[in-house]
C-alpha cells in the first residue's frame, strides 16, 4: 500500500510558506531546505554521525536544537505537513533502500484517537512513498496501554512495554521472510523499538532495521 490518497491529501494541507519551526521566522518556503527550516537553522541542524548513532538504528539527529522543534511541532502543534520534510531528509541522509516493509511504532488507539494521528505513521507513509516500498499501517499494535516513559527510568521502560506490543493475526503473512524498515519519530532507551523487534522476529521477520529523526542524548 502505496498511501497515494494520503499524498494527495498531505497536498492539499501542504503550505507554500511557514514560520520557521525552530526560530519562528516568518515566510520559509516549504520546499526549500529539506527540513523546512530556514537556512540559518538548517546550518546548525544537529546531525549524528554514523559513530554516534545507537547499534542497529538508522537515526537522522540529536533530539536538541531544531530537530527538537521539528519533532515537537510535527506531534503536538503544527501536524501533518512536516512529515514530508522530515521524511524526505531521512530518506536522504540514510541508508533506507534495501527492505520489503515500512511500518510505524505504533500508538495506542485511545492515544491516537486524542491526537488524531500518529506521527511515527506520518513518517513511514512518507518514507515508503518516497522509496518506493510497501508500506503497512497496521502490523503492529498495541493491545496495552503504557505509562508515559518520561516519567520512567530505563528499566521501569523495559517493563511498562512488556508484551504490550504485538503483531496482528490478520497480519503474520505479511511479516514473514521480510526486511523490515520500523519507523519512529524518536529513539530513547530502546524499550519500545525492542518489544517491537522482538514481537516481529518471533513473527518470521528476517530483518528489523528501525529509522527515527532523532535520538534523545542519554
């Protein structure tokens, strides 16, 4: 599933120009730097190296700074347009081509109901597109609802994700054989991405590579 009529709609919402999401300045075009920052704050946008990106995660940035403010708009203010900046500059800075699957860290649906989206699915949608790849929205789900995690420390994390994420019957035969590329906004301790792994590789999965925008600094 290719998200064609999501596209089209992210069209129809998507603003030529925009107030900066790090410093506010008024009249950023959409389409120009890749993370619809303005220049002076794409110049200092945070990026990881290789070297500082946590061991099998494909992730884009340090959460600080504007790839903070790109996250926080994108999930709580300003919504849907951003994802596909923020997409298109993951698909650019990251090795994301070589998998079967895009699915998103999914989000409990009585907490998606109150948001009315997901932004981790914003994302993967965008990166399959943009890839080429198929993409599934519901391969995952989340049968618990979980605590806030920051209000939990690393091992009280591990335990609050517990079996609280699982694959869909209806949806095994999609995950089997698979290289799977699980998309999130942002990585933390690992505990949600690693119950989504292990839920997965318990499924047939043949790979998991998880891609977020950016990591939370330890």
């Amino acid at each position: 599933m290719k998200g064609s009529l999501f596209d089209a709609f992210l069209d129809l919402v998507y603003p030529p120009f925009h107030p900066c999401p790090h410093c506010r300045k008024s009249g950023v075009p959409i389409e120009g730097e890749e993370t619809a920052l303005c220049a002076r704050c794409f110049y200092a946008f945070p990026f990881l190296t290789a070297e500082e990106r946590p061991e099998g995660v494909e992730s884009l940035a340090h959460y600080r700074q504007s790839a903070q403010s790109l996250v926080h708009r994108l999930k709580y203010k300003e919504g849907l347009y951003l994802a596909r900046p923020m997409a298109k500059l993951m698909v650019k800075k990251l090795d994301l081509h070589h998998h079967d699957l895009v699915i998103p860290v999914p989000m409990h649906r009585r907490r998606q109901k109150q948001r009315g989206y997901n932004q981790a699915d914003l994302l993967a949608r965008q990166i399959a597109s943009m890839e080429e790849l198929e993409y599934e929205s519901t391969v995952l789900t989340r049968i618990r609802e979980t605590a806030p995690m920051y209000q939990l420390n690393r091992l009280q994390r591990i335990q609050n994700m517990w079996d609280s994420i699982v694959v869909r019957e209806d949806c095994l035969h999609r995950v089997q054989n698979q290289k799977i590329l699980l998309v999130d906004d942002i990585y933390t301790t690992g505990a949600t991405t690693q119950a989504c792994i292990r839920q997965l590789t318990e499924a047939g999965a043949a790979e998991v590579t998880v891609a977020t925008f950016a990591v939370a600094d330890a």
